[in-house]
C-alpha cells in the first residue's frame, strides 16, 4: 500500500463511491418485484441481495482486465482521467436515483470513461464502432429480450396454473421469485464489483504502484466488495419503487416470471459473450410480464421517462466527465475543485431527496389516486398503440375521424404530469 | 465495427427457450403439488401429481445450479 499518492488515494475513495452507488442504483433489478409482490420484506429483500453481491464479489477469479471493454483506448490513461470518468458516473447514478429512474451504471462509466478520454486526449482515444456493439445494440436487445421472454412465460404460467387456487400457488411463486431473485444478485456481485475492482487496479497501475498486468490485491477485492454490499442494503427504493410499482402492477406468477427471464438473459448473455445490462434486462423483463398478463398494462409514461433516461446515460455522463477532466488537467488545485465540486453535488442531491423521502417503509405505498387515471390511460394507449400498423393509422387520419386522437389526448396529457406529481406527494 | 450477430442470436434463443421451459416446469410443480395436496380424493393420480410436481422442481434446481455454476466459472 505504499507510494500511494494523494491523487491516487482520491481516485481509489472516488471508485468506492462508485461501487456504492452502483449497488444502491441496482438493488432494484434483483429486489424490486420481489418487494413489490410482497414475497419478501423490503429490509429483508435488500439484506439478502447486499448478502449475495458480497459473496459474489468474491466468487468469481476472473478480472476484469479492462474496464472500459475495448470503448476508449487505455494505453497511457492517467489517473486523474479515471477520477473524472468517475465523477461523471457517480453524479449521473445520483441524478436518476433522484429522479427514480432505473439506468445502467456500467453505461454511466463508459459515458464518463468517454468524456474524460475525449477531453485529455481527444476524439481518436474513443472505438466508436465499439461504442455501437457494445452499449448501444445491448441498449436495444436487452429490453427486447428480457421482455418477450417474461411475456411468454408470464402467459404460460397463467395458463397452466389458471384452474388452480391462487393461495395454494402463493407460496411457490414466492420460493420461485426469491431464488431468481438471488442469482440476479449473485451475478451483480461478480460483475459490477469486479468493474470497480478493475478501475482500482488500473488506477494503481497507472499510479505505478502495481506492476501491468497484475491481479487486484486482496484489499481491494475486499473494499470493492463490502462498498457495493453497503450501497446494495442502502437499497435504492426509488428506483425499487418505479421497477416494482411503477411500471405495472405485478402479481407474484408475473413477478416470478420476470425475475427468472431477468436472471435467465443476464446469465445467457454473459456467458454467450454478448452482455447485456442487467437494468435494461430487469427493466423490460418487468415490462413483458406486464404486457403478458390480460388485462395487464404498462404506465407507458413512466416506461417513456426511463427510456429517455437510458438514451441520455452515455452522453450526459460523457459530458460531466468531460468537465472534470477540463478542470483536473488544470493541476493539483483542479482536482482538488472536482472533489469539492463532487461532494457538493452529491449532498446537493441528497438534500434534495430529503424533500420527498422514500424508504423501505413507504416503497410500496403508490397512491391509488394515480393509479385510477393512469390505468385507464395505459389501457387506452396499450389498445391504440401497439395494433394499428402505420397504415391502419394513416388511414384513420385520413379519415378524418377524431375518435382515435380524442380521448387519448388528455389522458396522454395527465399521464405526463402525473409521475412529476407523485414525489411532491410523498 | 463487426457486430456479433451469432451471438445476439443465440442469447436471444437461450433466453427465451429456457426462460418459458423453466417458468413452465416451475409452475407445474407447484400445479402438481397444490393439486396433490388438495385431492385426496384420487389416490393414486395424488401420488403421480406429488412425483411430478417434485420432479419439475429437481428440473429447476438443477437449472439454478447450473446459473451458481455459469457465474463462479
């Protein structure tokens, strides 16, 4: 542990924190519609998930021996680069965990990775092909995957189990959801703590401290470990509470199926070679078991909002990263403005959820108020939008008929606002 | 830029396939069991429900085993 520079020991903290918020960012897609079907109790759900990502964190002996995957060249990466790659992902993580909205955090530190390298060393640093392959492909196929799958088992299980008592099955669906529940967060553990055990080892490598090529020491494998096991059993209820609650209503079949398709693809997907983020698999798993029950309904705005979210990952990332590697090259005094500018944000933004607290105790609570207009709204938009083809539609509008536009537009409008009104309530 | 069709295809096969399959035997287990138990009028077809329904379960765990093992390996 010796020759540990100052910038070195800031980026090694600033990494933990990363860790942190990765783990209460991602409780959620293991957790979220184990809490919301009430098979387990929030602080028990979350216990068990912080549990397992600690285990997992040590499970596996493969390193990730680069952190960016091939996005940004790393050859010569300097260590304040990494600081400001961080800082963009930790803010990033922060602003949609206000907001409630599940996004990817390893696309947060590639979107960071991203606008730092940019900044230190300008636009040849970035494999732009790469940056197609591997973030925004995933970003499509993952949801699509995750959902068709939890769809199609969400109306098998309903159609199997439909001359059966719904308490006699309670209970299984409940054993079903816990242990797919389980292996999402084992895998969690393994690959989103072994990302920071890799940004660390990196940081030490650049910092001159450990030789290249090198396996993390056993410190940080323990640290980068216990930091997302912390952050995990902090539980992200904000975001539990749009995966769970906020997107549809599950009941525990739909929930058992989503989280086996969730588990399902992101262990085929790792293993096949094509990975694909756990939160955009979680989330559009959530989204298929909606769709697959009848009469079930996804809150397409709230789905519209997280969407946004995804697409603005990378980019707004990039750019704060961006911004901290423009102060960070100034010099020492750069850094050290950075790291205030961090923390300020950071506090900035807990304050801010201060306002409208959400904790284990009211994750579940979503007013029936706007469950009523929304239901109704989601209806209507899930029986006009998908079925009409272009030309259906286009032949509606010639038509000249208002009755497909009318009854849509202020429930469209009321849908919008509604999220945005639910925190204020809160 | 090369993408991998190959192996999107193949995630996207895997996943679907065992997602149904094992949501599929899950849920005739606990069919199987929950009509075992309430049945016991049958005798013998409540014996075959019980076997079954255990079975589907062995399928499952095996199937969660084989997950524990995808990650550690």
């Amino acid at each position: 542990m010796e020759h540990i520079t100052l910038l070195l020991g800031i980026v090694i903290v600033t990494a933990l924190v990363f860790d942190f918020t990765n783990g209460f960012h991602d409780t959620a897609n293991a957790m979220a519609t184990t809490i919301s079907t009430g098979a387990m109790r929030p602080k028990a759900a979350v216990a068990m998930s912080a549990v397992l990502n600690l285990v997992g964190a040590f499970l596996s002996v493969e390193v990730a021996k680069t952190i960016s995957g091939g996005l940004i060249n790393e050859d010569g990466l300097k260590t304040e680069v990494i600081f400001a790659a961080l800082v963009g992902a930790i803010l990033w993580n922060l602003l949609t965990w206000l907001v409630g909205l599940p996004s990817s955090s390893s696309h947060a530190l590639f979107g960071g990775l991203i606008g730092a390298a940019v900044m230190s060393a300008g636009w040849s640093s970035v494999n732009g092909g790469t940056v197609v392959t591997k973030v925004l492909l995933p970003a499509l196929a993952a949801p699509l995957v995750a959902g068709l799958a939890a769809m199609l088992a969400t109306r098998l299980t309903f159609r199997i189990n439909r001359n059966v008592d719904e308490k006699s099955t309670a209970k299984g669906y409940r054993a079903g959801q816990i242990a797919s529940a389980g292996l999402v967060s084992l895998a969690h553990g393994t690959n989103d703590a072994q990302k920071t055990m890799g940004v660390i080892t990196l940081a030490l490598v650049t910092g001159g401290v450990l030789a290249p090529g090198s396996n993390p020491p056993m410190w940080v494998i323990v640290s980068a470990g216990v930091a997302i096991a912390l952050g995990t059993y902090l539980g992200g209820w904000r975001i539990i509470r749009t995966m769970g609650k906020g997107l549809t209503d599950l009941t525990p079949p739909q929930g058992f199926a989503a989280q086996t398709s969730a588990a399902t693809v992101i262990l085929a997907s790792s293993h096949l070679g094509f990975s694909l983020s756990t939160t955009q698999s979680c989330s559009g798993a959530v989204m298929g078991a909606g769709l697959g029950r009848k009469g079930g309904v996804v809150r397409w705005s709230t789905a519209t909002r997280m969407f946004v979210a995804w697409g603005l990952t990378l980019p707004a990332a990039a750019l704060v990263g961006a911004a901290a590697e423009l102060l960070t090259k100034q010099g020492d005094w750069g850094v050290a403005a950075t790291a205030v500018l961090l923390v300020g944000g950071s506090f900035a933004i807990w304050l801010r959820s201060r306002r409208s607290p959400v904790t284990h105790d009211n994750v579940n609570d979503v007013e029936p108020v706007q469950d009523e207009p929304s239901g109704i709204v989601t209806q209507a938009m899930a029986s006009v939008a998908p079925p009409p083809t272009g030309a259906a539609v286009a032949s509606e509008e010639a038509d000249g008929s208002p009755l497909g536009s009318i009854p849509a537009q202020p429930g469209h409008s009321s849908a919008t606002t509604e999220p945005a009104a639910r925190p204020a309530k809160v | 830029m090369d993408i991998d069709w190959a192996a999107l295809g193949s995630v996207f096969g895997v996943s679907l396939v065992v997602t149904v399959a094992l949501v599929g035997f899950f849920t005739l287990g606990i069919v199987g069991l929950s009509k075992a138990a309430s049945g016991d009028q049958g005798g013998g077809s409540g014996v075959a429900a019980k076997a079954g329904g255990y079975l589907c379960f062995a399928l499952c765990a095996a199937a969660v085993a084989y997950g524990i093992y995808i990650i550690v390996a």
